[in-house]
C-alpha cells in the first residue's frame, strides 16, 4: 500500500501568490518577461515579493491572515508547506529547542543561516527568520539582513531587547535605548533598500516600559520604512485592537499557549486587523510530549513485546523523502554506455 500525505483539516485563509516558472519546455532558452508586485529592495526577490504581497493583502482584508506555526529545520518546515501554510517562520525559540537550548541569545547568525539554507531547500513557500537583535552594533544588522536574504529568507525579524536577548514571555528581558532600536531598524532597511529584496518585520518589547514607550517606537519603525511592526506580549484584546490602529501598517501578532498575550484565534486576530500570526511554541511542545511519550512507550515494550508501530514503514520513508528520492533514480538509471531511459537533449538552448 503506497503512503500519502493526509490532511484533514482544510488551511482556512486563502491566498494566491504562486511562484513564478518560466513558460514553455524545461532547459530551452528563451526570453521571460515577469511582474513582480510589492518589491522595495535593489534587487528583487521572487519569495520576498510574494511575502510582502500576501501580508499586504492580509493587511486590506480582515477575513484573512497568514498563519503559521513556526518550524526550525527543514523537515519541519516541510510539514509545515505539507500542511497547507503559506509560510515558514524559522523562529528563534524553535530553532534554539532544536539544538537542546532555551531561546536565550545561544544561536548565532551562521547557525540560523544554516537553517535557512535547510528550509529552502525542502519548500517552495516563502521562509522567514528570526534576526533577533542582529547580533551586534547596526552594522552587524545589516550584514545579517543581507546573509539572510542571500541564504533564501524572504523575510527577517529584528527588535530591540538587549543582547543576549530572551523569548519575550520569559522573565529577564531587557530593551535597548531608543537611538540603538532606531539605528538597528535603518541599518536592516538599508541592506533590504540597496541590496537583495527582503521583507523587513521590527519587533518590540518595549511594553515593559508602558505602552507610549512601544507605540514611539512602532511610529519611527514605520517613518523608517520597515514592512511590518510586532509589538510582543500584548496582553490582550483591547491591546491588540488599539496596537493594530496605532501602528497603521501590517502588524503581527504572536501566540504562546499559556503565555502573557490573551489566546485568541486566528480568525479573530484577523478581524482585530493583524496580518499575521505566528506559533512558536506549538512544534516545541508537540516535539517534547511526542518524544517523551514515545520513549517510555519503547521502554515498556522491551519486556513485553515488540515496539510500538507509530507509523507505517511506507508513511515514514514518505515522510523523509525517500520516495522522492527513488523517483530521482529511476530517471538516471545509466549502464556503460548511455542512460537507460534516455530523456530529449537540449542542445544550444534548442530541444
């Protein structure tokens, strides 16, 4: 019996943003003529480009909003197009639990680039990532911005806590002064203005020095020209509602199970104006419990019987890519003198 992925659920929010292909055979040279919508960078992107157009959109339209839970390697983030969302959000909590770490300043720019180069490989939706507070003074902003971009991001996070920065519903957690926030956020806009398009999100966590302290400085992230703003641990509907008015461009909104922000559905933070949603907990905790779960279900299977099926073999060679892989064989299949199946040649740009 041949596996096959099972979705139960229909994703709820619509969008149509397909990725570009050129037209006509495969290999053959011709010339393409494209639009791209929504590009702000030097040098468009085509993920950036339908990132920010499907946040724009969501922005105008409060039946929709790009949810997303937030993945941290390439399987995940797999499963996560698999599902039917329109994004990837490598955020920093899951990506650090991945690495057996709390979200407290331990990944560094490589490592995220790392998994940025991971999820890009295995989706063909946009990917995001987390920047955190660039990883230095503004000029270390902007070479992550520009890395990220370069790695395949369609999109970054930057915000203003103090290095080593902490998940924004943890305690500990510190803002820089006004002129370091404002200088970081330039810093990520110039490397998106003049370099490789990428969509640019500024995050705060300034409501710990009341709300007037985040709202000043939502209102000069957006005079300096970020795409969208994210004010962490807003506590609850009102919050939300009067942080969406306030700011005046796409806001995103964040949803920790059991955390300080009130948990509100997708569908009603699309009705409050947020354009997007993120769950960064969500994969962590499944993983912990599944895991766990699993492990003590082995333990007790090894006095009394043969392992626990969690899943088919053909489910699971599915899952990790081996029936993509086997395709790929079939077609170089090769003996000592040409391939087995030999496919129409492409010579000189003409099949």
């Amino acid at each position: 019996m041949t596996a096959s992925i099972v979705n139960t659920h229909e994703y709820p929010f619509k969008f149509d943003e397909p990725i570009i292909t050129k037209p006509g055979n495969p290999g053959v040279i011709q010339d393409v003529t494209v639009t791209l919508k929504n590009v702000r960078g030097r040098i468009p992107s085509l993920q950036a480009s339908r990132l920010r157009t499907m946040m724009l959109e969501a922005h105008n339209d409060p039946s929709k909003i790009l949810a997303h839970v937030c993945s941290y390697d390439g399987m995940s983030s797999r499963l996560v197009e698999e599902s039917g969302q329109p994004m990837v959000f490598l955020a920093g909590y899951p990506v650090a639990s991945g690495y057996g770490l709390p979200d407290t300043g331990y990944i560094a720019m490589q490592e995220m680039c790392d998994k940025i180069q991971d999820s890009v490989r295995q989706v063909s939706i946009p990917v995001m990532a987390d920047g955190d507070t660039g990883y230095g003074s503004p000029m270390n902003v902007r070479r992550t911005v520009e890395s990220y971009a370069l790695a395949g991001a369609a999109g970054v996070m930057i915000e203003d806590q103090t290095w080593p920065k902490r998940c924004g519903h943890t305690k500990g957690k510190a803002v820089v002064s006004r002129g370091e926030a404002y200088a970081r956020i330039q810093a990520a806009c110039d490397a998106r203005d003049q370099g490789l398009d990428i969509f640019v999100l500024a995050r705060t966590d300034a409501l710990i020095h009341g709300w007037e302290e985040a709202m000043a400085r939502v209102q000069e992230f957006r005079r300096i020209g970020v795409d969208a703003v994210f004010v962490e641990a807003l506590p609850d509907r009102e919050a939300m509602k009067q942080c969406v008015k306030e700011s005046g461009i796409p806001t995103f909104a964040n949803i920790i199970e059991g955390g300080k922000t009130e948990n509100l559905s997708a569908k009603d933070l699309a009705e409050l104006g947020f354009c997007a949603v993120a769950y960064p907990w969500t994969l962590v905790a499944a993983n912990l419990k599944s895991i766990r779960e699993t492990l003590e279900a082995c333990k007790k299977s090894m006095t009394i019987g043969a392992p626990p099926v969690i899943l088919s073999f053909d489910e699971v060679c599915l899952g990790v890519g081996f029936n993509k892989y086997w395709k790929g064989e079939e077609r170089y299949k090769y003996d000592e003198n040409n391939l087995v199946t030999p496919v129409e040649k492409v010579v000189n740009g003409q099949s």
